[in-house]
C-alpha cells in the first residue's frame, strides 16, 4: 500500500486535447504526481503536454510510440487511457495485467464482452479502475441522489435523458492516400481491421463503428446515461433495448446515424435517450454556469439535461456542473442543488484511491454497465431497429426477434486480450 507521502509516477496513452487535460489536472490535483511517459502514435501529438508537464514538474516525460513500453517500466503506478475508444478495453486490460492502475476515458468499451474482460482483470490483478465519468464525483450529483432516494420527489415513473448536440456538418469521404509521416498507421488501428490510411477514418473516427459508438452516443451520451443512473441508485441492464434512428440531417456516407431514440425498459419505469446532432438552438451547459454555484442551465434548450418524473415533482439535472432543481404544480420550484464542474475533484479521488486502495468513485463495474447501455443501443439499431430482450446477469441478448446481432468486434493479431 503506497502511504500519502510516496510518490504516484503516471504515463499518458493518447495525447490529444482531452488527454492533455486530463493529464495537467491528475498532476496538479495533488502533491508528489509526476507524469513519466507522455505515449501517441502520432508523432505530432503530444508536444504541448510536455511542455505544460515540463513546466509544472522540472522534467521532460519521455515521448513513445508504444504502450508497451509504458506497461514495462515498473516505475509506473497508473496510465490514462485517452486514445480512440477501439482501444479503450484491449489497453486497459494490458495495463491490469502489467500491474497498472488505471484511468479510462468513457465510453469505456464497445461491446458487452470487452466490459466483461475488463471487469475481469481489475478483480483478477486487484487494479483500480477509474472512469472517466466525472460527473460521478459532483457534489450536485450527490445531493440529487439523496434528494430522490429521499422519496420527496415521489415514485420514479418515467425518465428522459438527453443529448441533442447542436449543429451537423456535411460530410464527403476523402480517398485512400499514403500515411502521414510520424504516424504509426498499424499502431493506431491496434485491434481494428487492417485498412489502408484515410484521413477519414483517422480524424473522423466517431463517425465509424470499427473505432467508436458515435459521435452523440459513446462520446456523448455515455455521460449522461451514466449519471441518470448513478442519482436514480445505479440500476442494472434494462429488461429490453429499442433504437430507431438514422442519417436524418445530411444522408452521407458516415455508418453512425446522427439521430437516435432510444426506449430502455428499466422495471419499475421506463428510460428514454435522445441522442443527436441538430439544431444550433440546443447548446450545452456553458462555461460560466459550470463553474458559477449560483447559476443554472435554461432546461428547455438544454442539450444535455436528464428530466426525471416523479409522483411529487419534476428533477431537471445538468451534467459538468450544471446542478438540478425540482419543480411542482405551476413551475413552482420546490429545491435545487448547485454544482460546479467536476473534473479536479474526479482526478483527486482516483489519485487518492491510488494511495488509499479504495474503490473509486466511477468503478469500472459501473462504468461498464453505463457503456453498455450504450452499446446495446446501437446494436438495436444496426440488427434493423428491432427490440433486444437483455439478460442483465450476463450482458448477453435473449432474444434478438430474429434480427442479426453484428459482431464485428475481431481483434487482429498482436492486438487481443
């Protein structure tokens, strides 16, 4: 067990401008973090990380290529993991298994079985996980959890979570071209199928099921669908799945539809997810509400807010900081819980359960159990919009009425669990 006064040397595993971010906070959260390996493939990545690391730590972190070489150096605690989300599960397995702690950005895996695999390491290799599901660690999402576990707003009887992104933009599939050079084209597609560079695929990866679960939805969606869950007591898989949707803005060539509706079958009440990209009048939570406790969102044109119906009230919650307030008869505002955006809180708890050894706030348990709610969305709707029927002990599909469920989750040699 590290004590409070030793030393948590961490390593960066995709260096893009989350993964910066995510890294300048984990090492300033708290004292004696240092940041030994900043890792991309790209070679152009990475660069202004150093540079902030430098300044803050009196050191350069060494810049690879290769996770591996990360998960071979026994100086290092813990690595995040913010690269493309077809690598999330496969490199924070590798990690587990090399003794690592880790940090996972959402969505923390694609399919219901790298969720298992996962699961099955951190228990295995005694890890701790955390998921980059900050809202977790919100103090407004802590108090909206005590306040509807209360009974104040009476039973549960429906739930709708949004995300309605604002704006599209056309989008035309470039040709195949040579790979760029400092990228390692092989490295990048790790478990993926082997397909020659386009740039379409390497910066619009959100927009292909091989790499992502969309742009609105994995991306997205998963925040919001994790924290309806954790306020409303962290219920289970939904009894059954349902996902219509489709390219409704611009009908291009992109495999992930832009607008998805999904009805989840949660027992006791039904769940409902919008998921989409239109609309310049839906805006997410701004800046200076996130970090102003005396602020709230307008709920109408709020992209992200979760509406929680009850027998007594109405819960409007806001994601990163946006707070909640319950209204009854007439709009007459019952409570409310002011927030601040929580990303410094949610890094210092999984520093501290680094030392402590404590289960973090966003266990990978949990996470999983979020991402797949995502996951069996879109495999509603890739199998022809049909209804699946959900075995929640397992993760697996009872009944897909007849629909072809798509696997296509491979792992290419080199690559696998």
């Amino acid at each position: 067990m590290k004590s409070a006064n030793n030393k948590i040397t961490l390593a960066l595993i995709g260096a893009g401008g989350r993964g910066t971010q995510v890294i300048l906070s984990l090492q300033q959260c708290s004292e004696n973090v240092a940041v030994k390996y900043v890792c991309d493939v790209d070679g152009e990545r990475g660069g202004n990380a150093i540079k902030e690391l430098s300044r803050l730590q009196g050191f350069d972190p060494l810049k690879v290529p290769d996770m591996r070489t990360v998960y071979d150096d026994k100086d290092v605690d813990a690595v995040i993991i913010t690269t493309p989300e077809h690598w999330h599960a496969l490199a924070a397995v590798w990690a587990c298994r090399a003794q690592k702690d880790v940090y996972v950005e959402k969505n923390v895996c694609l399919s219901p079985e790298e969720g298992k695999k996962m699961i099955e390491a951190a228990g295995h290799y005694k890890r701790i996980i955390q998921c980059g599901t900050q809202n977790r660690s919100a103090d407004c999402a802590f108090s909206a959890r005590e306040y509807i576990a209360s009974g104040k707003l009476g039973a549960i009887v429906t739930v709708r979570a949004c995300c309605m992104l604002p704006g599209a933009r056309k989008w035309a599939l470039k040709p195949d071209s040579p790979v760029p050079d400092g990228l390692d084209w092989d490295k990048w597609l790790g478990p993926a199928a082997d397909v020659p560079y386009n740039v379409s695929r390497h910066k619009a990866w959100y927009d292909w099921w091989a790499y992502s679960g969309g742009a609105a939805m994995s991306g997205d969606a998963s925040h919001v669908i994790d924290l309806a869950r954790m306020v409303l007591g962290d219920p289970g898989l939904p009894r059954s799945v349902y996902c219509a949707g489709g390219r409704v803005i611009f009908p291009d060539e992109r495999e992930i539809p832009d607008n998805q509706t999904v009805v989840y079958d949660m027992g006791a009440y039904p769940l409902t997810l919008e998921a989409s990209q239109y609309g310049d009048y839906l805006q997410k939570t701004p800046q200076e509400i996130r970090y102003n406790r005396d602020l709230f969102p307008e709920w109408r044109t709020n992209s992200t807010r979760i509406e929680i119906y009850g027998t007594k009230g109405v819960m409007f919650l806001g994601r990163h900081g946006g707070g909640w307030q319950v209204f009854g008869n007439g709009w007459e505002l019952m409570d409310e819980g002011k927030g601040v955006f929580p990303d410094a809180a949610h890094h210092k708890n999984f520093i501290e359960c680094i030392r402590s050894r404590k289960e973090t706030n966003a266990p990978v348990t949990e996470g999983v159990i979020s991402a797949n709610m995502i996951n069996l969305a879109n495999l509603s709707y890739r199998s022809g919009k049909k209804c699946l029927k959900v075995n929640p002990e397992d993760y697996s599909i009872e009944d897909s009425n007849g629909a072809t469920v798509p696997d296509d989750r491979d792992y290419r040699e080199g690559y696998r669990f």
